[in-house]
C-alpha cells in the first residue's frame, strides 16, 4: 500500500506521524511523501493508494481515499486506516461498475435528485471554463444567501491551487475548500467538443461542479464516490457525452452510486 502522509503546517508533525505509521504498519505500507497541507500537488497523487492526514480533507475530493488521524496516531487511529486498506482497489484494477452502496435503485433516483436538478445540467459548446462554471453557479446559486456565487468562486480557485481538480483528460470536479451551500447540490456540464480546463487539459468533456452544504453532506459523499469510480468506466463516460437530456444523465448516473 502507497501512502502520502499530510499534517497541517510543517514537516515535524508530518515526520512524527510518517514514524508511528512506519512503526505500525511495517512492511505492509510504502510511504511516498510527507507533506505539509499547502505542499499538496496532483502530481504527488499519481502512485499514491491512500492519503493519511492529520487534518479533515473529508470536504474536498480527491481520486484516492483519505484518512483523517491523530499525529499520535491512537488505536482508533490504526483501526480507520485497517478499515480503508481492505476497502482500496489494487491500482490499475478495473469493473464494470462496482457497487459503492447498498441502496435501492429507487433511493439511488431519489439521492440523484436531491443533488442534481434539470435547470444544473448543461449541454454546452461553450469551450471556456470561467464561462461553463458561471453558468452552472448561476443555477446553484438559486436558493442560497447573498454572495454564494463570489464565494464560490473564490473557494474553487483557492482549492485548484492546492492541487489540481482535473481527475483524468476528461473529467473535472472544480468545488471549494469550504462549504458554501445551504443544501448540497452539483451542477453537470457535458460538451462533446471539449473545454479548455488549463494548458495541460484543453479538452475536458465532463464537469461536475459540486457544492457541498455548510451542514451535512451524506449524499453528496456517496456522489462522489461515484463520480470517482467513472474515472475507470470510459464507456459510460462515453454515454455520458450522447446523452441529450437530464433524465438520460440521470439514468446513467444511478448505477454508478
């Protein structure tokens, strides 16, 4: 197992937590980097299967599962990230569609639309991403309080600049370092000719702008677990971009949750 260890300011606690992990662990784990939380890059995710941190990353999404731990790293501690090692796939694995939940399909459809909504899903031909995302904030904005579009904005570009929101050539999930929501919802954009995200990525096909709420966010956790696990389906990416309308979206949707 690849491990990067993350720890909230400088590299001593990191190091000390990096200690107790080793110690524990042994030979079964491979720690790859340590690192200060504003160090974080996408690039050190490549050839990493687990993200131990000392501090809460539950709020942002990442294409690896995340462990929030003590730097003491107590039995309960140990016990979480047990838990996760026998839940990650091998890397390089792929299924059809693994089931990430117990749900019905029926409560699968009704998670679906308490998240999404027709008037948030978008067929564009627009190629700029400042433009895709103020459309999409245009509809999310709808029902909370004044300001949750400029905030919005500012957490999506504070979280691009911690480490990259593009998950693979075509698919990115821009959201905030800090929940602005009042409920939790995610705006869809699909264009079939490509937006230009960055230099690196100047043809991406599907967005997924969440907006996580200042309260709770079950669904949206189950969300995006799904949205990850697309990351190894192109042929449902590749549905995705024919579909012509939200019931389509959503019908493609349900069974990756």
């Amino acid at each position: 197992m690849r491990l990067l260890v993350v720890c909230a300011t400088g590299i001593g606690s990191a190091q000390l937590l990096k200690t107790r992990i080793e110690k524990t662990f042994g030979k079964k784990i491979t720690i790859v980097g340590v690192y200060g939380y504003f160090d974080l890059s996408q690039a050190m995710l490549t050839e990493v299967d687990v993200i131990i941190s000392s501090i809460d990353l539950s709020k942002l999404v990442f294409t690896v599962p995340t462990v929030h731990v003590s730097v003491f790293l107590d039995k309960d501690d140990v016990n979480r990230i047990s838990t996760t090692f026998d839940k990650v796939r091998p890397r390089g694995y792929h299924s059809e569609i693994d089931q990430l939940s117990s749900l019905t399909t029926t409560e699968k459809r009704e998670l679906c639309q308490s998240l999404f909504s027709a008037e948030s899903f978008l067929i564009t031909t627009e190629s700029q991403k400042i433009s895709v995302i103020d459309t999409l904030l245009n509809q999310l904005k709808i029902g909370e309080n004044d300001g949750y579009t400029t905030r919005m904005h500012e957490q999506i570009l504070s979280r691009e600049q911690l480490s990259s929101v593009v998950f693979s050539d075509s698919i990115a999930v821009p959201h905030p370092i800090l929940p602005q929501g009042i409920t939790a919802k995610i705006g869809v954009a699909i264009s079939k000719t490509g937006i230009n995200w960055h230099s690196d990525f100047p043809k991406i096909h599907i967005v997924f702008l969440l907006s996580p709420s200042q309260t709770e966010n079950p669904h949206l956790t189950l969300a995006t677990k799904a949205i990850v696990a697309l990351l190894d389906l192109p042929d449902v990416q590749t549905k995705l971009l024919v579909a012509e309308t939200f019931d389509d979206f959503i019908d493609l949707f349900i069974p990756l949750i």
